[in-house]
C-alpha cells in the first residue's frame, strides 16, 4: 500500500482538472475523484438501470436478463439501518396526516410540508455520508436547521390544535429522528475516513482553495507591476511607490527573510503545497494538511500584520495583495470545526487511542452531556400534556417545545465549533439558550409571576427585616411553574443550562434552580454574541405569526399565538440587560453611504 502522507513532487494542477474534480464530487458525490473504486461504485448507482447487465457481462454471463443467485446479501452497517427507519417514520406520519379527515380544511398546506420535508431529508441524509467535503458538510447542518424549524412549528400547531396534537408531535418526532441520524452520519463519514483523533477540517472546497490561490498571485503581480498597465499622463504611480516603501520597510527592520513573499517564483511553489494536500480529498492527507499549512503559512500572517498602516498614501493594490492573502489563510484559522462530530457517531468505549490519546476534551463531554438531557427533555415533554386541554398547560408545553428546539441549536454550535478551550464564539452563543432555560426555571409564563423589588420579610431569628433577592422569590414560586407539573424535568432544564453555562470557567457552587448570569464572569463581547443569538430567535418566532394563525385555529391567548414565546423572549432579555447587557436593538435595515453631491450640499447648507 502507498503512503499517501509520503513525500513526492508537486504538481501544478491546471484549472480543467481541478473543474474536473469538482464535477465528480458534486454529481456523483465522490470525497476522492481519484479513487477509482469510489467513482466506479458512484457510476453504478447512478446508472442502476445498466448495472445488472453489465456485471453480468463482467462475470462470463449473456448480456441479456438472467437470474442469478445472489450468494450473500452486502453488509449494511447500524447507521444505514437506522436512517431507513427513519425515513420511513416520516413517511408513514406524512400519509397519515395529508389522509386525515380533521385536517381537510388544510390539506394544500399539509402537501406542501410533505413536498419540501422529503427533499430536506434526501438532500441532507445524502450529503451527511460525504462530511469530509465541506459544501456537504454545511448542506447537511442547512437540512437538519429546516428539519428542525419543520419539528418545532408541528409541535406549536399541534399544542395549539385540540385532539390532533399526538399526530403533530408524532409527525415531530420523526423529523428529530432524521436531524438526528444527519448528525449521526456526518461524524461516521469522518470516523469512517480515518479521520480519528485529528484536529482538521478543510472549510473551504479545494476548488475555492485553488482560486484563492490564483487570486493572491494575480494581486501580487498587480503589486509589483508585472501584470500593470503603463500609467497614463495624469495617473499617480501609488502602487510602485508602495511597492518601494514595503521594500524598505522590510530592509531597515531586519525582515528580509520576507521579501521573498513578494516574490512570484518563491510564493506560487508555497501555495501550490497547500492546494496540493487539499485537493487529494484523502483524510491522510487532510492530517497532514493541518500538520503543516499553519507552519508554511505562518510568515504570509506575519507579512500581513507587519505591513498594515506602515504605506502611506494607501495604495490599491497592495490593499488587494494583503486582503486575498488573509483570504487565503483564513482556511486554515478555524480548521477545527466538526472536530467533535466523531465523538457523536461512536460509542464512548471507543474514545481512548482511537479518537485522541486522552479522549474527548472538556467541551465534547459537556455537548455529549447535553444530547443525553436533550433525549430525557424530548421523551418527557412527549407525555407533557396528556389529556389537558387547559390553557396553562398548552402554555407550558409550547415553551418547553421551544427549549427543546433551543437544545438542538446548541448542539449544532457545540459540535462545529473549533473552540477546543471550549469557549469560543460559539459557545459563547449557546449561553442565549441557556438563558432560555433558566427563564423556564423561574418559572417565567406561569401564573407566578413576581415583581423585582425589594421586599421586606421577617427573619426567623430576631425579628429583623432583610432584603430578598429577585431569583430567590421567583424560585419561591417554581412549584406553581411549567418544570414542576412533571416529576424529573427541572432537573433535566437545570442540567442543561448548567452545561451551557459552564463554558470552562470555574463553575459557580451552588446554582440554584432559578439562577442568574451573574458571578460566571461573562464580558461584554460574550454579552453581545448572546444578544445576537436572542435576535435571531425573536425574529424566527415572529415570522411565523401567519402560518400558525393558518395552520391552528386562533382560540387561544386571545388571538396572539405568538404571547407565550415573545414573552419568554423579552423575560430573558430583561435579564441579560440587569447583567449589563444591551437591549434587544437588532440590527436594522443596512445603511448605504449618501451621493457626495448630497453630503456637500448639507455642509454649504447646513441651514436648509
């Protein structure tokens, strides 16, 4: 067998192979083109008409229709059985309710769901088996979101439906079920490849890699005049003359040993290694990729920081040089997202050695803890609302149904993170979910509800008054709240948050039921990240305002299908503004510079 993480001679792929390539992974969905096994098994599932004939022809047989005894069925490994029974769960629940008498009135409605559920569930099943492409990667996580937005608003329906809600929550199960295995899968393509223990994940596709590529060379030759058009009469020769500047900026600090990134002939060969490695699609090389792309790269990022505010006037194209050689290097900044997809796939016994020498770090084990309450949360809230109908309880299990969508959001942040400290940017956004469960826990959308001034009580000791803290009132009243009415389930909310809160800081001895955010020492910029978070969550819930008044008949909350949710929302944005916090000011509509005809004219009218 070869080694394929051997050294041998570079070679300049021209563009025609690399198009090539790219054709082979998007059609017939091959991780490696230039394995002629995959793309011979890839041809005969795609010409499944002519397979037949033609292994009969390959095994001495007329080629014409012949029976044969087939000695052996294939092997189908766990992964594949249980996406087939997936599929089919969704499929059986879709029928059942587009036959259903009781929802007659939306069957138009109920079409289209089947319609686009089955296209998200063949396109992300089927990119998911091919992770170690990174446009299939994110395919697969763009299926499990519409999965699970699909998930949550049969859940919200079916709350909001009398007598329907089993099939509602039947229908969501089986989504949760394929975003599961779309999980599932991608973290056994990379087991499956020989990803292992490693700590790198291409995140752009090689072919985007080759033209980034050609983009730094075409910005360099620009830069030193190479590939310039001569200057006409009444044009500035900025770029040559930031060219020179560089030049000495290099030569009076000792920093010659970087001029030969501004050479041609020296930077093509040290680019050409990088493409090299990323487009031979093996996970070997991948490994060996990481291993050395940071290291060959590293004087391109010093060159980039060295050189920023040290050319004046500024100049075009050393601008561009500079921006398409960060372009380039920033492949390789996050490479470690996906990293915990493997621990997702497979069983914990075979951690050790296999999948790193010490195992999964801190971050894996807390989303690996998370998913394990996230199934405890899915089975009890199943079982929530029984035989109630009344409105209190319709309320509770919307927003629990909301904390279960939430969950499986901060599982989708947990596992592509590349945060191996485990509390990066994406960690730091679960926090908002967090928040969300521990608003449920104080009991936020039930009957108790408390004000946050300070009362006045007697002590038992002495008679004396003392002040009583907000969380210790509102966690006074949690036995009146939507986690009590089932036995268990505050403890699988407050585990959850704990989790999401823990982020590799000292952990808070302690934490109450109904806790706050503040003495976990979070800073303004991961503040601002969940703020963002809670943005995005306000303006998913408001869109959907039509659709459930479409979808559900409006008996309940007097109209607004939306109070139960917008008022968790704005409860856990009030907490984050007592921690100090900003408000929920989301982004608005983009702004775009004025004519400089229209800025003139208020600075020689300021008055008018």
């Amino acid at each position: 067998m070869t080694d394929q993480t051997s050294l041998q001679p570079i070679m300049d792929r021209s563009q025609a192979a690399l198009a090539l390539d790219a054709l082979i992974r998007r059609n017939l969905r091959v991780g490696d083109p230039r394995d002629p096994a995959a793309v011979a098994k890839a041809l005969r599932e795609r010409y499944a008409d002519d397979r037949a004939a033609l292994e009969q022809e390959a095994a001495g047989l007329p080629f014409f229709k012949v029976t044969r005894i087939d000695g052996g069925a294939p092997a189908q490994d766990t992964t594949r059985a249980e996406e087939r029974q997936a599929k089919d769960d969704v499929s059986k629940d879709l029928v059942a309710m587009s036959t259903n008498a009781l929802l007659k009135d939306i069957h138009p409605e109920l079409k289209g769901w089947s319609k686009t559920i089955r296209s998200a569930v063949e396109e992300g099943t089927a990119a998911a088996r091919f992770a170690l492409d990174p446009w299939q990667r994110d395919r697969a996580m763009a299926a499990r979101r519409l999965l699970g937005d699909y998930a949550r608003v049969a859940r919200y329906v079916g709350a909001l439906t009398p007598n329907m809600s089993i099939h509602y929550r039947q229908l969501a199960k089986s989504l949760d079920e394929v975003a599961s295995v779309i999980l599932v899968s991608m973290g056994d393509a990379l087991a499956s490849a020989g990803y292992g223990g490693g700590r790198f994940l291409l995140q752009a596709p090689a072919s985007e890699l080759a033209a980034r590529r050609d983009a730094v060379i075409r910005a360099l030759r620009n830069l030193t005049g190479t590939a310039q058009d001569a200057y006409g009469p009444n044009e500035w020769p900025r770029n040559l003359y930031a060219y020179r500047q560089v030049l000495d900026f290099l030569e009076e600090n000792g920093l010659t040993d970087l001029r030969a990134l501004l050479q041609e002939n020296n930077v093509a060969p040290t680019l050409d290694e990088v493409v090299h490695w990323a487009t031979r699609g093996a996970s070997d090389d991948l490994r060996a990729l990481g291993a050395t792309a940071l290291l060959s790269l590293e004087r391109f990022r010093r060159l980039e920081t060295l050189l920023r505010n040290q050319v004046s006037p500024a100049a075009p194209a050393l601008a561009a040089y500079m921006t398409a050689v960060r372009l380039f290097v920033d492949t390789f900044e996050n490479a470690g997202a996906g990293y915990r997809l493997p621990y997702i796939a497979r069983p914990p016994i075979a951690f050790y050695g296999l999948y790193g020498v010490g195992g999964p770090d801190a971050p894996t084990r807390r989303l690996m803890e998370v998913i394990q309450r996230r199934g405890e949360l899915a089975q009890a809230l199943d079982c929530y609302l029984g035989c109630g109908c009344g409105d209190d309880l319709v309320r509770c299990q919307i927003l629990l149904d909301k904390l279960l969508y939430d969950t499986d959001r901060a599982i989708d942040l947990y596992a592509l993170s590349a945060s191996t400290p485990g509390n990066g940017p994406a960690e730091q956004r679960a926090i908002a979910y967090g928040l969300i469960a521990n608003r449920i826990l104080c009991g936020v959308g039930t009957a108790c509800r408390v004000q946050c001034e300070p009362q006045v009580i007697d002590s038992e000791t002495g008679g004396q008054s003392q002040d009583v803290p907000c969380e210790q009132r509102e966690a006074q009243c949690t036995s009146l709240g939507c986690v009590d009415r089932q036995p268990g389930l505050a403890t699988i909310v407050q585990g959850i948050r704990d989790q999401l809160w823990h982020l590799g800081l000292p952990p808070v001895p302690s934490l109450p039921v109904c806790a706050s955010l503040a003495g976990h020492g979070f800073g303004a910029e991961t503040l601002g990240r969940v703020r963002e978070e809670l943005c995005v969550q306000h303006d998913a819930e408001a869109s959907w305002a039509h659709l459930l008044a479409t979808m559900a008949p409006a008996c309940r909350f007097q109209g607004d299908l939306l109070a139960p949710v917008q008022e968790l929302i704005d409860s856990a944005v009030d907490e984050l503004t007592r921690e100090g916090g900003q408000g929920l000011e989301c982004p608005a509509e983009p702004l775009f510079p004025r004519h400089f005809e229209e800025s003139l004219d208020e600075l020689a009218f300021p008055n008018v």
